[in-house]
C-alpha cells in the first residue's frame, strides 16, 4: 500500500528535470491540470496496480500460497535468472506503457522506472533493452528509453548489447508455439562478455519469449546471468 508521502515522492522524482508534458501540464491518463509537471495526477498514480501477492520465482506473476512457480515456468525452464514487472498490463498501468511504446514520451519513462528502481539487483553489472525490430524503426524506443532512466537512477552503466538480425511479423496474434518459432535466432549480441550480470528492460512482458531469446543470446555471448524488468506483464489466465 501506497503512503500519501511516498507517492507525492515518487511522481516529484519522476517529474523532476521536466518541463511539462502539455501547457499547463495535464495528468497523461484523465487530463486534469497539474500544478506541477509531473506525468500524472495523483489520484491515477493510486489507481496504478502493482503486484504486491506472493509471485513466481521465475517470471513474478502472482501465484497462490502453496506453490513458488507458475505451471508456464514449470513446463519450460526459462535462460533468465528472473524476471520482474511493476503489475499486471491493464488499466492505468497499461495505458502508460502504450503511451511510452507509441509516443515516445519519455515522461512516463522516468516514472516506470521509478517503480523498476527497486528490482534492480545490486550484484547487476549493465543494463542493457531488447532492440527495436529493423522494419519497425521508431524515433523514440520504449524500451531503450526505460532502460536509459533506470540507468541514470541506479547508475548502473547502460549499454546496447544486442541487435535484431531481421524484421519479424508482430507477436500479438501470434500462439506461444508460434511466438518461440517467429523470433528463433533473431537476436545477437553486438560483442563478447566477459561474465557480466546484466539487467534486460523491456516495455511488456507477454509470454516471455522475447525475453527469453534476448537472454539467450547474451548467454551465448559470454555474458553472464541475466535478469528482466518490464513495466507491465500480461496475465494470460485473464486474456
């Protein structure tokens, strides 16, 4: 549970350094004015869900009681360490996240990574995103954009490490099966590491394949355990 205190903390850090994302600021999800140019008013930043429940070890969705992994994890072992995400992608949380993939707007960015700030492992060595697919370039990449404010909050050194070698059609309508054979060998690393514990950012966290063959590249690399944050995870039992 949020503290009055916390939150107005929160979104004053989130906001700081920006000038406003309209004139006069407005909240990005109910367009009330502002006072301050922070990303959202105080009432939508309460309305924000996060995960709190107990979650799987591996991937964080929520779990019951009697177990510590989700039967998806279970079925398939993951290259990741694990991975993290603010809450599940729906309502307010969701509207953000689309507002930092298709605009760009790197308010919002500063404010999920605010909430990332304390995944963030301290034995990490980099941070490093999932690269924009080449056929599908935009001025302002969600996850770069993430990783870059998670970065300046940590001062964890953020790098690209990896490249997407060709365009592949879009995940969404895609089955898992279809997902893992769509992105099959798409990613490389841009160099070797050197065993280095690296942080992947990411904007969604859907079925993991993504996440996961971005990790698995960097494995095959030399780098060494890799651990995901994405802003919002989808929760498929509720698709």
């Amino acid at each position: 549970m949020w503290r009055s205190s916390s939150l107005s903390e929160l979104l004053t850090a989130a906001g700081r350094g920006v000038t406003a994302l309209l004139f006069p600021p407005r909240c990005f999800v109910c367009s009330v004015p502002l006072a301050e140019p922070v990303p959202v008013c105080l009432e939508c930043f309460r309305e924000i869900e996060t995960f709190e429940d107990k979650g799987c070890v591996i991937c964080g969705r929520p779990v019951t009681e009697e177990v510590d992994i989700c039967r998806e994890c279970a079925v398939e072992p993951k290259p990741f360490t694990w991975a993290r995400a603010i809450g599940p992608h729906r309502g307010i949380l969701r509207t953000l996240v689309l507002g930092l993939k298709y605009e760009g707007e790197r308010a919002l960015a500063r404010l999920l990574a605010c909430f990332l700030l304390r995944f963030v492992p301290p034995e990490a060595d980099l941070i490093t995103f999932v690269p924009q697919d080449p056929g599908r370039q935009r001025p302002r990449h969600a996850a770069e954009l993430l990783a870059r404010e998670l970065s300046r909050k940590s001062g964890l050194r953020a790098a690209q490490l990896l490249v997407k070698t060709r365009s592949t059609p879009p995940q969404i309508s895609l089955s898992y099966e279809e997902r893992k054979e769509n992105l099959k060998g798409a990613f490389v690393a841009r160099r070797g590491g050197r065993g280095e514990r690296v942080v992947l950012v990411d904007d969604v966290y859907t079925t993991g394949t993504t996440a996961a063959e971005c990790a698995a590249a960097l494995l095959s690399a030399g780098f060494g355990e890799v651990m995901v944050l994405t802003a919002s995870h989808t929760i498929h039992d509720e698709d």
